[in-house]
C-alpha cells in the first residue's frame, strides 16, 4: 500500500513538471512566472524543513535564512571560487550536486553546534538565540573579504534550473514525509503535544530535538544552496531576519505539522508577494507596507486560526497509507 | 592592555548597562509574570525615542522652551501605551493557548512596529538625528573624560531603579506581581485581578523602555525603526545571564553586559558584535538558570 501511494505522488508531480515545462516551452508562461515557480518551490524546501522543526517539533526557531545563507555560500565558494565551474557539461552539474550537499551538511553542522547547547532548555531560549545567530552570521559573511563581504558573492554559476530545483523539492517533501510517518517522527509529535510526557514514556527528547533541528537546517543548507545558484548571487541582505519571518509565515499559515500546508503557502505566499511588489510600486507606495502586511498576516493567524490553511491535515496523496486504514 | 581595560571604558560600559538595565527589566518583569519573551519590547524602545523625537522637534519649531522632564513623560506614556495595546490587542487572547502562540504573535507585534514605522511617510526607514535635548558638557577628571550624558543615563536609570524596587517590595501591586510571578491560580483565589496586574506590568516595562529610548537618543543621537532589534537581543541576554523573571539579576546583567560588550569593542568591532550572543550560549550551557536565578523543575 506505501509504495502505491508514493508511486502515486510521484506521479501527480511529475504531471505537474510535464505542464508546467510544456506551457514554458509553447511560450504560455513567461520565463518571469517560470522563475516565480523556481522560487516558490525552493520555498517549498524552505517551509516544509522550517515546519519539521517549528510545526512538528513544536520548538521555534528564527534563524532559519541563517543556515541557508551557509548553504549558499559554502556551495557558492565551492562551485565559484575553488572549481570555477560553468553549467555545460554532464560532469559539473555533478559537481554542482555535490557542492549543494556540502552546503547542506555545514548548515546542519553549524545546527548541531547551535541546537546542543540550546535544545536541553525549554522552547523559548531556542527562539532567542537562532535570533542572535542570524544576526551573527550576516555580521560574519559582512566582515569576510573572500566572499565578497557586503558587496555579496557575485558571479555564481546558474546551476538551479527548473528541471534540478523541481527534483530536490519533491525529493525533500518525500524524505520529510517518510521521517514524519517513522518512529522518529512520532517522538517528534509527541514532543510538541507534551515534553514530559513523552520523556516518561522514553522518548529522549533533547536527542530527537536535536536530530529535527539538524535535518531542517540541512534542508535550509540546500534551499539556500539552489537560490545562490538561481539568482547567481548570494548577498548578506538575502538571509537576513525578513526572509525566515517569510518562511515562518508560510509554516505558520499552512498550517503546523502540515507538509500539504507549507507546500500550498509557499506558492501563495510567494505569488502574493511578487503581486503585492508589482502593485505597491504601481501605485507608488513604501515597499515595507508588504512587510506590515505579513505583520498582520501573522498576528491574524495565530489569534483566529491556528492550526492555518490546512489544519495540520495532509493531502491524501501525501499520506503513506489511506485514511481508513 | 593598558588601552583597552581602562577606567574611562568602565564608564562608558557603566553608561551603556544603564539603558540595558532598563529595557531588560522589562523583558524579565514580563517574562516572570507570563511566561512570553516579548520580542515586541526592543521596539517599545524605538517607540520611545521617537515620540521625544517629534516633541522636542515640535517644540523647536514653535519656540517653546520643553522642560525635560516633560519629554519623558510623554515618551515614556507613549512606550507604555503601544505596550498595553499589544497585550490587549496580540496576547491577551492567547493567554491560555499553547505558549508558542504568544510567542509567534509576539514577533508579529515586533515586525509590525518596526515595518508600520519605517511605513510612514513621515517616519520612514533612514536615520534622523536625535535633537539636542540637554547640551552636552564634559568634565575632565586627571585623564578620564566624563560627559554629563553619562551622568543623566546612570541617574535616570538609578532612579526608575530604585522606584521599581520599591515598588515590588513594598507596596500592595508589588506583592500582588510577585504573587502572580509564583503562582498565578493561587493569586487568582486570593482575590488578585490577574489581567489588570498583567496590565501593569505591561505599563511599567513599556515605560522604562521608553526612557531608555531617550536615553539613547541623547547618547548616541541617531534613530531609525530598527534600532530596537540588537538592544533588544542584548537586554534579553543580559535578563537571561542575571538569571530571567528575576529583577535585581536583570540589573546586574545589565552592567556585566555593557561593560564587557565596551571593553570587547575596543578590542575588535567583529568581537564587540559578537560578545552578547557569546555570553548566551555561555550561559545556556552552564548556568541556564543564569547568575541570581533559582533551579526550577518543570511541573507536570
């Protein structure tokens, strides 16, 4: 039955990648909406990781930006400055892959080194100092002159074409989906209902805290690692505490614990947030009313309907087994 | 080393733990009361330093002459103001929600100043200079200079110290705040109207960080909307090294803060940045209780 419905998701989403590539080809969307896709589904990966350790978990981090930003530039140093690779041949975009899992595994890395000392106290001290991290890391990347410092790195390859940005977002939903349905997932959700109780029944809470801590900002690493090589650029203004209040928004309107939710936000949202660039500028107004709005957003969502769009209800395709069963 | 550990730097640290003490009161008062780190609060400070902003500009337009203590007044009435308006508004509701909620709708508040502010057309996101409310003097003792800026700092926030000490210690509010603090069904069979002392708290911790907006804006004369996102990641590590929910630590913190975040600076600009965020992991690896907390066990 699992592997008929995983089968069965693929399908679906390849269907989607047929329409979407034949519509671009035909000329029905522009390379600007194509573009707006590739973004929206690099928020995918963003979301759905971020929901693993806010929505499932049940902890709240803020620096999420800050370990896509070392995705990006650690996979940007490697593919820019050390191999000097152009997209061409069969053999760099191998390369490309290998720099983009680099990118997540220090992300994941600077995660364990942030989550271990954090994630033995109660929620709330996580939330702090994932704040003070994304800080740090932009003050960071600001002072190193290899990287360009505050001019950003330039002149990244673009690597993260439609067709590779399409793969690792499906590939990242599936392997949050088979982590959720396992055992590991369920220590996870019984840590956000009740920490103590699930340490009674032992469960070790701090070392499952740490291991969706770990695995989100891995994803994170990747996300960041496709939009440095999307935008061919990574600049400290990227990752700064803006974009994850983005992310968090999308977790926190598709719902927690909602992978289906994170999905249809980050196109919402994404799509919204060109539409609202377009119409503010239009009419001639401050471009930060479109940050008060995800301020209103927000607030709105939690005080009227917290569990979001989806409830923390999941499409059936992306159920490992049929809800009567 | 002679440079950099010198007395002049201990003052200037002094100077600069001062305006932290007052807006990690706030963040520590809150938090012992309701369990929310209120990310909202450094903005609370921003709203501080401009409402002295547009009075004391207003008034210099007109020619006339403001008293200072007037200029805090309202400032620190405009601070307290956005503050009880946030609990109103973004976490009463949520009181009896999981705690996460408040959490979110926190950041959501902070966000929303910070953003509404730089918004308006008549704020907007770049810097403004802070207007000369006091002309500046400095007195020169051997070779440590000593401006009366710092002097205004450590006498404003030594007075709304000692008023709130006074405030918890001895009167009927205060006992009712630490009655909440401890237990808060306990407070409620007592008789204590839980949401008006909430209320208070609210008030009084929005108030201080209005003042320590002016503070600042007379000290380091540049404002702008996002200027209460690090004083405020700083105050909330100087609650947390002095022990959260617990007031004489916050003040302590406060100065060990300032003082190493001014010593770390003469050092290197990248290690000043830094050093907040160094002591908070310090801390929540070794003493998350931090300094003059107490170990509490989670109940069931």
């Amino acid at each position: 039955m699992r592997n008929k419905k995983t089968i069965l998701f693929i399908v679906y989403s390849l269907i989607f990648y047929a329409i979407i590539f034949l519509f671009h080809s035909l000329g029905i969307i522009s390379d600007y909406i194509l573009h707006i896709i590739n973004l929206s589904l690099i928020y995918v990966i963003l979301a759905t990781s971020l929901n693993l350790i806010n929505g499932f978990t049940g902890q709240f981090s803020l620096g999420h930006m800050g370990f896509a930003a070392v995705g990006a530039y650690i996979s940007g140093i490697l593919t820019t400055l050390i191999w000097h690779i152009k997209p061409g041949n069969p053999g760099s975009y191998v390369l490309f892959i290998i720099a983009m899992l680099v990118g997540g595994v220090a992300a994941a890395l600077v995660g364990l080194l942030i989550g271990l000392p954090t994630l033995r106290l109660r929620g709330d001290y996580l939330a702090i100092v994932t704040l003070g991290f994304g800080e740090i890391i932009r003050t960071i990347i600001n002072n190193i002159d290899y990287v360009g410092g505050p001019r950003g790195l330039l002149g990244i390859p673009k690597f993260s074409n439609f067709t590779i940005i399409f793969i690792t977002a499906l590939l990242t939903v599936i392997l949050l989906r088979n982590l959720i349905f396992s055992s590991h997932g369920r220590a996870f959700l019984s840590i956000r209902e009740d920490p103590i109780a699930s340490e009674l029944v032992g469960v070790n809470t701090t070392r499952q805290k740490v291991i969706a801590f770990v695995i989100g900002a891995f994803f994170a690493g990747i996300g960041g690692a496709l939009l440095g090589h999307l935008l061919t650029l990574a600049h400290p203004t990227q990752y700064g505490f803006m974009q994850t209040v983005m992310v968090l928004v999308m977790v926190y309107a598709g719902g927690m614990g909602s992978i289906s939710g994170s999905i249809v936000a980050a196109f919402g949202l994404t799509f919204l947030s060109e539409g609202l660039r377009i119409l503010l500028g239009a009419i001639g107004v401050a471009i930060e009313w479109r940050m008060v709005v995800y301020a209103v957003l927000l607030i709105m969502i939690m005080l009227f309907r917290t569990s979001g769009i989806m409830g923390g209800r999941e499409f059936n395709f992306l159920l490992p087994f049929n809800k009567e069963e | 080393m002679g440079e950099i550990f010198n007395l002049q730097q201990l003052i200037n640290g002094i100077q600069l733990g001062s305006i932290y003490a007052l807006i990690s009161l706030g963040y520590t008062m809150v938090y012992g009361i309701v369990r929310l780190i209120n990310f909202a609060h450094g903005d609370f400070y921003m709203v501080g330093a401009y409402a002295a902003y547009f009075i004391v500009n207003f008034a210099l337009a007109r020619h006339v002459n403001i008293p200072v203590v007037f200029v805090f007044a309202a400032s620190m009435g405009a601070s307290a103001l956005i503050a009880m308006a946030a609990n109103r508004i973004a976490y009463r509701p949520l009181r009896y929600k999981p705690r996460l909620s408040a959490l979110i709708t926190a950041l959501g508040v902070s966000m929303f100043l910070e953003y509404f502010f730089s918004a308006l057309p008549f704020i907007g996101p770049s810097f403004r200079s802070f207007p000369e409310l006091i002309t500046q003097r400095i007195f020169t003792i051997g070779n440590i200079k000593i401006s009366n800026y710092a002097i205004v700092d450590v006498a404003v926030s030594a007075v709304l110290m000692i008023f709130l000490t006074y405030l918890v210690r001895r009167t009927k509010v205060g006992m009712a705040m630490r009655a909440v603090s401890q237990d808060k069904d306990a407070a409620r069979l007592m008789g204590i109207n839980i949401e008006s002392i909430i209320t208070i708290t609210f008030l009084i911790g929005g108030a201080f960080a209005g003042a320590a907006g002016i503070l600042a804006g007379i000290t380091y004369p540049r404002i702008y909307p996002y200027m209460g996102i690090l004083p405020g990641i700083k105050a909330f590590t100087a609650a947390v090294l002095g022990g959260i929910g617990n007031i004489p630590g916050a003040m302590l913190g406060s100065y060990i803060m300032g003082i190493s975040e001014t010593f770390a600076t003469a050092y290197n600009s990248l290690l000043g940045e830094g050093i907040a965020f160094a002591i908070l992991i310090i801390v929540l690896l070794f003493r998350p209780q931090g300094l003059l907390g107490e170990v509490t066990a989670e109940k069931v």
